[in-house]
C-alpha cells in the first residue's frame, strides 16, 4: 500500500498474493502451482513417514529448522528463530530435495481445490492424487478455496501444527494474507 516499501526484504517470499494472481503470474513464467501431492511429495524431500521437511525433531540439535512461531501463541512470540514474521528464504537448511521453506515461514499456493473429505474418499491407494473436481468447505460452503501447503511463521507447536509435512490449509481464492505465498514448478508440457 501507499507508503510501504520492500527495502530489506528483497529477499523474502512474496506474500498477500491472492490464487488467481499467482496462477497469472506463474503462466506469464512458464510454471504452474504445485499439485498437493507434488507439495508434499517435494516437502519430503525423500524422507518417508517423518513430521517435518526435515525429520521427526522440532528442533533438530536444539536448533530451529523453520520459521514457525515460538513462546506462547497469539500472545508473545519469543523468535527465538531470528523471525516475527517472514524469514529470508535460505535463512533456514534445505531438505533432501535441496529446497526451502517446506515448512513454515509461509503457506503455500497449490493448484487442488479444498475439500476436507477428498483423501479419505479415495477408493484406493492413489500416486499422484488429481485432487478434487470442486471446492467445499463446511465453514463456508459457497466459497471457493484452494488448498494451501507448508504453514507459516504464525503456525505454532501448541497450537496450529501445520508446518507437518501432510498438514493442509485452506484459502478463498480471491484473497491472500501476510503469511501466504506460492512457488512455481516446471508445467508437464
């Protein structure tokens, strides 16, 4: 807005950016949103069944692997990390896929529509799930949302533990917030 600036956070995700601004974006760069399985199977970074991007340890050798909120949430965060709200990206290790910010710092944009149910009502096994034909979500049944991946610096250990590998999130397509953002991937073409 009016008077705000982005000197010294050249380097930090970019953020309040609605579903269909981020689409546009990214076709105009020759990438798309990641699917949700395609988030969490690159989340994973070739680490099967762990919590976390990085492992099974919140704090791995009493270190913070992430940006996520830390003290007591939404009262006082500690950022014991370094963060009270976005971090650099690179500021934390990457994953066994060499990426960043799997988990915290902020959601991530993907390209299934939200619905609650839509895992467990597969019939099967499934790779690389296409993810739902429509949108619902009980909370708000006549608005449509698309799935988001990662959590974010707002997500904390005693209460939204989002930044877990399979956690889900949600959000109306025509909206975005301080601590959403999205990644491209490369298209199928």
């Amino acid at each position: 807005g009016k008077g705000s600036t982005i000197k010294g956070r050249e380097q930090h995700p970019v953020v309040h950016v609605a579903w269909d601004d981020a689409v546009a974006y990214l076709k105009w760069a020759g990438k798309e949103l990641p699917t949700e399985a395609q988030y969490e199977f690159a989340a994973r970074g070739g680490l099967d069944r762990k919590h976390y991007a990085w492992g099974d340890e919140l704090h791995p050798h009493g270190k913070a692997a992430a940006n996520i909120w830390q003290g007591s949430f939404p009262v006082a965060n500690t950022a014991t990390d370094g963060y009270r709200g976005t971090s650099p990206v690179k500021a934390f290790p990457v994953n066994g896929f060499q990426l960043y910010d799997m988990g915290g710092n902020v959601w991530q944009w993907c390209a299934d529509w939200y619905r609650p149910d839509y895992y467990a009502t597969l019939e099967a096994v499934t790779v690389n799930p296409a993810g739902p034909s429509d949108s619902f979500d009980p909370a708000e049944p006549g608005v449509p949302k698309r799935a988001q991946r990662g959590g974010s610096y707002l997500c904390a250990d005693e209460y939204c533990t989002r930044y877990l590998v399979g956690s889900r999130g949600k959000g109306a397509v025509d909206s975005g917030s301080s601590n959403v953002g999205f990644r491209g991937v490369r298209g199928a073409d």
